[in-house]
C-alpha cells in the first residue's frame, strides 16, 4: 500500500533522510543517492524537488509530519535505512533516528532495535529481528529457542510427500510459474520442503515465490531486494522482520544466523527504492492466507506476475 503525500509532506520525509547523513558530517554520495531514489520511486517526483533547497525540520513542519501517523512511521523507516547506508553501525546516526522517531511519536518495535544497535547491543537486537521475521510470517510469537527448529523441521520430520509434489513441477509446461519455480531450486541446488536439508514450506515457499516473479537472483543484491520487496508487500513487521535484517546481512556484512550468511555493499539505492515501491504496488501478498501456491504454479508465469502485480 502507498501511502499518499503532499509536496510539503514529501520534501518533509526527504529533510529527515538529509539530516540523518548529516548528523556528524557532510553527506556523502550515498546518501544524496538514496534520498534521490526516494523521491523517484517512493515520492514519484523529479530530482528537483528531492535534495535541492532542503533544510532541517522546523518545529512546525515536524508537527506537519506527527499529524498522519503513517506517514511518520514511514519518515522513521527511511530515517533508519539513512543510518545503514554507509555501511557501518553509526552510533551516532542510530541515536539520531530513536530520537527523532521519540519526537515524532513512533513506537513500532524496530526503533527499540535501533536503540539497542546504538548501545552496542547487537545479541538482543539480532535476536529480536530474527524472532520478528517468524511473527511476520506466522503471525506466532516466538522465543529464540524456537526459530531455528521451525526453519528446518524437516531434519528431524522428513515429509517425502511433500518432497515429491515439489519435483513433479519440472514436468509442467516451461510457460508455467511452477516449472520455473523448479528450475530455480535446481539451478540454486536448494532443498524441497519436506526434505532433511530444506527450509520450513511457510518460509520458502514464499519467500522464492517472491525470488522468482520479481526476477531477483540468490546473490546477496537480491536477497536484499526480494527481502525489501517483502516488507512492503507483506507489510507486517516490515522494518524489524525484513528491511533491518537484510541490510545487517547483506550491507554490514553481520549474520544474523548459520543459515543466512552475509555479505558487504549490497545495497543500491536505486534498486532498493524500486523494490520497495514494487512491494507497495503488488495486489496479492504471498505471505498472506489467499495465496495458493499450489493453484498458481499450473498457471502461465505471466499471468501470475499480472495477478500478484509484479509485472515490470
């Protein structure tokens, strides 16, 4: 869902980003990059109206932005993405966003991560994100005990079944978004849910739906924006379940778990905008209750994309 703006209302999202890579030095590239994106994809204007002329937030236009809560939520997030962008835990950045999020009255539970990423507290923050990408999933609470058995059920309770159903889509027409699901198992050598090695159905499922109609590859640039993609998609524990996990693995290089892995420098502004305003426009959530895997993998992979809103 995109949340509408005004002019004013945009340019005052856009100020918050400029002033977080500004909160000890001048901004660097990346930073006028990203806010640039932003108000490409996110704010659909021209460059003019992005950095050009941009000041910090007066008292009056800070009030502008508490007045819709959706949109405060949303000058947060891109608040805390500007604090990763440069590829370092920035303590000071960090503060500057829990105290901003503290003035503008956002309580979502990715500011207490931010906060405990500023105090240095990563266990319990990276404990939290990983405990909130299952509730976004299952709508479950869950202990940090329990994650990492409900990822990989099939260790312990192999679903040979399961496993079969999953290899009799190499055999579906090519035009077919199941016969492609499969050839991209086989070209990554991934697990079919059901088998030891496999992830749990309700995460994979999914989660490589998404991988394989939105044309993003395993490296870790598509990790993260299929990840993106998700939590605007998806919507449930966006920041905290998706957005701030990927850019901690795949941007900072810290891994959240042994079955994630990390990298460095994944994130594109260009693209990352793109697909989180992708996620924004997709009609079916593949996360949600309604979609049925199995209904849509017998069908053309282009009327699938058209169906979920993922067509370029």
């Amino acid at each position: 869902m995109h949340i509408p703006a005004t002019l004013d209302q945009a340019r005052n999202t856009l100020a918050v980003m400029l002033g977080i890579a500004a909160t000890e030095s001048m901004p660097v590239d990346v930073d006028h990059a990203t806010i640039a994106a932003a108000t490409r994809y996110i704010f659909h204007l021209e460059p003019q109206f992005g950095l050009a002329g941009l000041t910090p937030l007066s008292p009056a236009r800070q009030a502008e932005l508490m007045e819709d809560p959706e949109l405060a939520r949303q000058a947060v997030s891109f608040a805390a993405i500007m604090a990763f962008v440069g590829g370092t835990l920035d303590q000071a950045k960090l503060s500057a966003t829990v105290r901003l999020a503290d003035q503008l009255g956002v309580r979502d539970d990715f500011v207490n991560d931010l906060a405990r990423l500023a105090l240095g507290d990563m266990k319990d923050a990276t404990d939290h994100m990983l405990r909130a990408n299952l509730e976004s999933i299952t709508g479950q609470a869950f202990t940090s005990a329990q994650t990492g058995p409900w990822l990989q059920p099939y260790d312990k309770a192999p679903d040979p079944a399961l496993a079969t159903r999953f290899h009799a889509l190499s055999r579906l027409p090519e035009d077919t978004f199941g016969y492609a699901f499969a050839m991209f198992y086989q070209d990554n050598n991934y697990a079919y849910p059901g088998e030891p090695t496999a992830l749990n159905f309700e995460f994979a499922v999914p989660h490589d739906s998404t991988h394989v109609l939105a044309g993003y590859d395993t490296s870790p640039r598509g990790e993260l924006l299929t990840s993106t993609l998700t939590a605007t998609m998806h919507r449930s524990h966006a920041m905290s379940g998706h957005i701030l996990p990927v850019l901690l693995s795949w941007h900072l290089g810290i891994p959240l778990n042994k079955v994630a892995g990390s990298a460095t420098g994944a994130f594109d502004p260009e693209e990352f905008f793109y697909a989180w305003a992708r996620g924004e426009d997709t009609t079916r959530d593949l996360f949600g209750p309604n979609w049925n895997f199995w209904s849509a993998a017998i069908q053309p992979i282009e009327a699938v994309r058209e169906a979920v809103g993922l067509l370029d």
